[in-house]
C-alpha cells in the first residue's frame, strides 16, 4: 500500500466518524428542552415586564368577526392572556391545539383572552386576514384573534417569537410571560405546562410560581415601520 492511499483511507476513516451535524431551517419545529432556561431580560423599549401594566393596550385591531377591539375590550375580571401567534409558523401549529383549549378554559375562568397576529402577509402568504378567518372557526376559538396591522403593538410589547404568551393579573400588571409549556411536539410528553398553570392561578387570584420562561417558536415577521 502507498503513503498516498493509506493517507487517504485515513482521512476517510475519520470523516466516516465524525458526529453528523443537521442544520434546521429557521422555522423548523424542534424538541424543546425538557426545561426551558428563564427568558432574559426585555430590552426592548417600552417592552411589557413583570409587573408592569399591557403597552398599547386601548390601540384598536380587526378581530377575525369584522369588529375593531382593544386588548382593553377583551379585558377580564381576573385578569388578560394575550398571545402572539400567527397562522403559517410550524410552532404554533406544533401548540395551536393547546393554545386553543388554554384560552377557551381561561375564558371560562374569568381570564379575558386575545390572539394577535403581528406578522406581515407580504413575507408569508399565510398570515393573511382570510387565513386567521379560517384558522380561528377550524380551532374553535371562542376568544378574539385579532391583526396588528402594523406591528407596533407586538413591538411594544418586546415581543419577537410566535406563539409567546403574556398574561395579566385582575389589577392589570403582567404575572407571566413566556411559552406555552415545554415540549412542542408531544403534549403526553409535557413536564411543565407553564401557562395552564399560570391561569389557573390568576383565576383564582394566586400568585404565579413561575412568572417567565423562555418563548420558542419562529422570529415575528414584522412589517416595514411606517414613513413618518
């Protein structure tokens, strides 16, 4: 055998070994972690933290019935979840069962409930009006799904993932800001249902244990700021 050949088999031998490495589309779902890592800090200006009242919050948006609400207007008694979700990302889609049954049950328990979708239609078709129309009647949304037209609501929450969740307590601040829960593709598999738990716990006027967590989902596709 020659210097050269076996130089080469080598070579081959140890690319052979080597860990395969997969790269994911940047929308692609992915296993969470079994625990999700605290989120940091919201540098976003003006962006909702705990304990701090909902930005933007008497800023008027087309729900999915035809009729302009606030997050004001779907306020509750005992408190206000917003989601920031759209129609088109694989990761809502992986949650969007839950998200609907989450939210139907808040309602149920005095917790107002609005669905905004801050996305652009321009990047991704699907996030059109008529799409979050039929996306809202197949899931059995009995909350408002709700267009920001213009992204600044999403903006002014420090919001950048779809789906991401905040909820606020019966006096208006924010108790809880994060993801759903900690396993996207498997709800039997899920260890920590994070925003279930948080609800029911401003249902009942109970201090949430677990006030942020890390949001997963697909970077917000926000629309060109507005020429002044």
């Amino acid at each position: 055998m020659t210097p050269i050949r076996f130089s080469s088999l080598v070579f081959l031998a140890a690319l052979a070994a080597m860990p395969a490495v997969a790269v994911a589309h940047p929308d692609a779902p992915a296993k969470p972690a079994d625990k999700a890592s605290p989120a940091p800090a919201n540098e976003a200006t003006g962006a909702a933290t705990i304990g701090q009242p909902a930005p933007m919050r008497d800023v008027k948006m087309m729900n999915v019935n035809g009729k302009e609400l606030s997050i004001a207007d779907a306020a509750g008694k005992n408190g206000t979840l917003v989601f920031f979700i759209c129609n088109h990302c694989p990761w809502v889609k992986a949650w969007q069962t839950r998200i609907a049954a989450i939210g139907n049950a808040a309602l149920d328990q005095g917790v107002g409930v609005i669905a905004i979708n801050p996305n652009d239609p321009a990047a991704y078709p699907e996030d059109d009006f008529d799409t979050m129309v039929a996306r809202a009647h197949q899931l059995g949304f009995k909350f408002c799904y709700a267009v920001d037209a213009t992204s600044e609501i999403a903006t002014s929450f420090g919001a950048s993932h779809t789906p991401e969740a905040f909820l606020f307590d019966a006096s208006g601040k924010l108790v809880y800001h994060g993801a759903v829960d900690d396993n996207a593709k498997d709800e039997s598999a899920v260890k920590h249902p994070w925003l279930k738990q948080a609800v029911s716990a401003v249902a009942k006027g109970k201090p949430v244990s677990d006030a942020e967590t890390k949001a997963m989902g697909c970077s917000i596709k926000f629309r060109a700021p507005r020429s002044s």
